[in-house]
C-alpha cells in the first residue's frame, strides 16, 4: 500500500467516526423512566392532596418539582384492569380485562358476567416491549396480577421480574415470611415494602450506565393493613377528633411507600441519574372504604362513582415539567403509555390501537389535548366493597358524569363541577342530557367491542343477589 493509499484510507476512517459521532450527538437524550403504581390508593391519601393525617414527605416533594393532576382517574374501579391499561395503552373493555383476577360472584345474581380474559394475552404491546427492544433495561419490581407464570412479566417485555406473581396481595402478609415465589424469604419480622425499596435500589445501581424503566408496582397499601409498629404508634399518637383520616396501621403502611420514593431520589441523585430520569406516581382503583376516605369523593373502590375510580397523578420530568404545576384536565391510566413513549422519543409497534392520549402538551404546558370523553365499562359485581358495584358502564363528557346500570338499565347523572360527591342525580330532572349521553356511551362500547353481562335465567328475585355481609376483600 502506498502511503497516498494510506493516507487517503485513514482521513476517510475519520471522517466516517466524525459523522457517527454528529448523528449521536445529535439524537434526543434517552432518559430513563421510574413508573410507580401504588395499590388502592385514595384521591385525598397523599399530604399534597390533602390528607390530614397521613405523612407523605417524599411524594408531596416530588409534587412540588413535578406536575400534579386533580382530576386524573384509573381505567378501572379494580386493580387488574387499570393494570392492563397502563400496560398497553388500552381500554379494558377492548382488552376484555375487566375485573381483577379471577373475579367474584354473587350467590343469587341478577345477571351473568361476560366470558372476559383472565390474564394479559402475549400478543399484547407492552410498555415494556417498547422499551426492550429500544436497547433499555427494563424490570418488575412488586405486584403483576395479570395473570399466571405463562403470562408474567418476563412475557411482557420485563428483563426482571421481583415479587410479581398472579396474585392480588401478599399470601402471607406485609411480614416475612411472606412467601411470594418470586423474592427470595425475608427474616422473621422483615416488612416487604422496605422489602422491595431495597430491590429497586439495587437495580438503580446495577442499572446506572444502560437507560431503563422500571415498573414499580407496590403490594402497599392494598389489604391486609399491616404497617410497623413504630409507625403504628406515632400515627396513633396523632389521633384526635375531626380528622378525616384516622387509620394508623394505613398511615404507616403508606409512609413505608413514600419513604421507598424518597429512596430512589436519592440513590439518582448519587448516581447522578437525576437530571435525565422521569418518575410517575399513581394509583390502580380509589381507595378501600372504610380503611381510608375519599372524601369530598363518594364511595371508594369497587363502586361505581368518583371515590372508585379518581386517583392522584404526580408526574416529574427534570427540566420540563414546571416545579409546583397543576392540571385539572381529565385524564385516564390509558394516557400513560402514549406519554412515556413520547418522553422517551420513541415509537410504538405499527398498527398498535391506543385509546390514550399523550399528556406531553400538558406536561410542558404548550397545548392542550383534543376534546374527548372518558369511559369506564364493568360488567362484573363488587358487592363485598362498600357502595360496591353491580355490572356498570359510565361516560364523563366534560363536567357531566352518566352511569348506566347494566343490571336494570336505569341511568344516574351527575355535574361534578357543581356536585363532586355525587349526590344530586340528574337524570330526571335532564332527560335530554341522559339520553345524548347514554347513546355516546352506547356507540363507545360497540367501538371497543364491550362484553356485555346476561340476565341470570336462575336469579330468584326474592332474595338478595348476595347475603348482607361483607367477605374478605380480594382484587
């Protein structure tokens, strides 16, 4: 080779690692992406959005870095539905996932529930998907309930999978042993939400020098109420008349919540990880009555009105998301997969059918979402939760909120804006209104291919469709 060849061969060498070099520099920095669910967690539970007794210091911080939502709602009035929607971005009904898994039925019931998908199908895009074969580390840190060991997370698109298994709780409680197949036994008196704190932190630090998503479902604060005993006892110190929280056992078992939120900040922060890593809180389903409150809401989980389904929403996207900004435009668990896609400048799988929308414009308070409704549709019984739900479809179309009883086709409506607690119905009084609704509601399931329930040709109407008692809460 002469030296003219030599010469020549390595001044194009250069030029070819200058170009790679440019068109790295010039692609959108990937950030990572902390998504944090937390089990049957009340509108009002966190301090920030007004809790009166129960201490949230780490997530009312993040609230005043990041963005938080007053009206933001779950996909669903239970938690393996909601779940699903996160997921893929999906409406329960369309993925015919509509009550948590496997589900409960009444003794004498007025209508049958549909034949509906008791697990989350593989052929379904995940978040997780996206993000894998984006070249992120992606894992599954705490509760699943989508479903068996052939559909769990490591299906999904999920590198890792802790804790997560088809169940809706604990086996054995908060305490170890535990027993959750998927983690490893904690010692005698160990408390798995500290438990899976741990776990998260050390896929931060494995994790640091690849981008990543982590799905942090938490088991806390669903069922059984079990929190340490030294924060037991400082929040039954607090106790005192007019409060409109009062459960001590639930204030600790938040607190070890928040605390896990605290600990991931700052393991970023000494990872210096911080400034490129987006984290999201919020809930599967309201809270559980009466373990919390929801007020001024009505009722809480299971049921069919605003308490069942209106949950907190904190989003923290460094340098973006206005420190102490709030928003007020309805949004559903079903917007976060377009918006964690959008924030992390990547594509979704061609021909994936999204009903959510991307809250990108509201995150950077440069434009708004196109007008639409919000849907719920149950067509399943939750009699065992107070105010519990009978097969339900529901609409909320600007302030006005229709619910359908699919069990006797009688309809309620409400204006939330004049009545947030849902105690004035409407439906007489605004008959038109009722029935513009009850149609968009009508033409909304048959786009989405709603399963609808039957009448139960064996219901006897002489007796209750369930005996007047209250079972153990599942889901």
């Amino acid at each position: 080779m002469s030296f003219f060849d030599f010469a020549l061969r390595a001044v194009l060498g250069l030029t070819c690692l200058s170009m790679v070099g440019s068109v790295w520099a010039n692609e959108p920095e990937r950030p990572n992406v902390v998504l944090v669910l937390v089990d049957d967690l009340g509108w009002t539970d966190f301090a920030c959005y007004g809790s009166d007794f129960y201490e949230t210091p780490n997530i009312d911080q993040l609230a005043r870095d990041g963005m938080r939502f007053t009206q933001s709602y779950s996909a669903c009035t239970v938690c393996s539905p909601t779940r699903a929607s996160l997921l893929t971005g999906k409406y329960p009904a369309r993925l015919h996932i509509t009550d948590w898994i496997p589900g409960q039925m009444p003794q004498n019931p007025r209508s049958l529930v549909p034949d509906w998908t008791k697990f989350l199908p593989l052929h379904e895009a995940t978040i997780a998907d996206i993000f894998k074969s984006s070249n992120y580390s992606t894992a599954s840190i705490g509760k699943w309930h989508l479903g068996g060991p052939d559909t769990y997370p490591e299906k999904h698109g999920f590198d890792l999978n802790i804790a997560g298994t088809h169940l809706p709780q604990p086996p054995k409680g908060y305490f170890a042993p535990w027993e959750i197949h998927t983690l490893s036994e904690g010692k005698p008196g160990d408390h798995l939400t500290p438990r899976l704190g741990a776990e998260v932190d050390a896929f931060l630090r494995r994790n640091g020098e690849k981008p990543f998503f982590l799905y942090f479902p938490h088991y806390g604060v669903h069922t059984p109420i079990q929190g340490r005993a030294e924060l037991v006892k400082k929040y039954e110190a607090k106790l005192k008349p007019g409060l409109n929280h009062t459960n001590a056992q639930y204030g600790a078992l938040l607190e070890d919540v928040d605390t896990t939120i605290g600990q991931i900040r700052r393991t970023l922060d000494e990872l210096k990880l911080s400034d490129r890593t987006i984290i999201i809180v919020t809930s599967d389903n309201g809270g559980r009555i009466p373990t919390t409150s929801n007020r001024p809401l009505r009722a809480g989980k299971g049921s069919c009105y605003e308490g069942g389904v209106r949950v907190p929403l904190i989003v923290y996207w460094p340098g973006v998301t206005r420190s102490g900004s709030t928003c007020s435009v309805p949004t559903i668990t079903a917007d976060l997969y377009p918006t964690v896609l959008e924030m992390a400048h990547l594509k979704d799988k061609p021909g994936h059918h999204l009903d959510g929308l991307s809250l990108v414009p509201l995150l950077k308070e440069s434009g708004s979402l196109p007008k639409r409704d919000l849907f719920w549709h149950y067509p399943h019984h939750q009699h065992y939760q107070k105010e519990g739900a009978m097969p339900y479809s529901a609409i909320l179309s600007g302030e006005d909120r229709l619910i359908e009883f699919l069990d006797d086709n009688h309809v309620e409506l409400y204006n939330l804006a004049n009545d947030p607690g849902e105690a004035h119905d409407l439906a007489a009084s605004q008959p038109e209104r009722a029935k513009a609704l009850r149609a968009k509601l009508d033409a909304w399931r048959k786009e989405v291919g709603a399963q609808m329930p039957t009448l139960n040709p064996n219901y006897d109407p002489s007796r209750p469709q369930h005996p007047p008692r209250t079972p153990k809460p599942q889901g």
